[in-house]
C-alpha cells in the first residue's frame, strides 16, 4: 500500500515539475519579448536619442512631414525609465494614419500618450506625444556600494 501511495506520489510530482518547466519556459520567452520591445541606452539621454531617431524613421517612412521635434523629457524611475517625445508635423489622413500603424507595429514597445489634430482643408496639422521605455543600468558607484 505505502508503495503505491509512493508511486501516486511521485507521479504528481513529475506532473507539476513538466508544468513548472512549461510555465518557466513560457516567462521567459515572454520576458525576451519584452525587452526585446524597450529602447537601449547606457544613459537617459543615449535612450533619448534612440527615441528620437526612431520616430523621426517612422515618420519619414509614413510620409509625415515633422515641422520639429521638442527635446525629449525622461523621468527615471529606480531602474526603469520612461522617455516622451514630442513631435509637430503636417500629415493628411493616409500618412497620419501610416505613421499610426507603423508606432503601433514596432519592435520597439511605443505609446502615443497625446495626439493634437487640426485640419485645413486636407491637410492636418499637430503635435503628438511618444512614450518609450528603458531598462538603463545603475551608475558604477552605486553598484560597487550595493544599492
């Protein structure tokens, strides 16, 4: 009897070890995911950069016309950082509309955190907010002191 209660034992065992594999697999390839999807950067204004190059591509693949864009602002958050980039540009419909598309399909994980449109005749014209995100490394004096 105590063997096969040993054996029922085991059994279950191995059957919540193939789960706990399956779930340690499956975070971790969302964990890939993930940080495949944030800006790099050793530094806030590095990931900035970044930040800033790449809505500038999007942009000029869509067909967008950016009249400037303002500086980013970062707002560092222990080792996480969020940066924001603002844009005016002159678009019409389709390219505003490309332009949309192509942040919501990037690698990279974008936000559009505001969007301002007006319209003259066909043309549009406004401003809008990007948010993208970074994981950006403790500088070397504190990870030598252990915080």
């Amino acid at each position: 009897d105590k063997l096969h209660q040993d054996i029922e034992h085991y059994g279950k065992l191995g059957k919540r070890a193939e789960y706990w594999e399956a779930e340690n697999k499956r975070a971790k390839q969302e964990r890939e995911k993930i940080e495949k999807g944030l800006l790099s950067g050793k530094n806030s204004k590095l990931v900035g950069v970044e930040l800033q190059n790449l809505v500038k591509q999007l942009a000029k693949d869509a067909g967008i016309i950016f009249k400037n864009l303002g500086r980013t602002d970062d707002l560092p958050t222990g080792d996480w950082i969020l940066v924001t980039q603002s844009m005016r540009f002159d678009a019409n419909s389709k390219t505003l509309m490309k332009f949309l598309q192509a942040l919501e399909k990037a690698q990279t994980h974008l936000a559009v955190v505001s969007l301002d449109v007006r319209s003259r005749g066909n043309e549009l014209t406004g401003t809008i907010k990007i948010t993208g995100f970074s994981r950006v490394p403790l500088p070397l004096d504190e990870e030598s002191n252990g915080e």
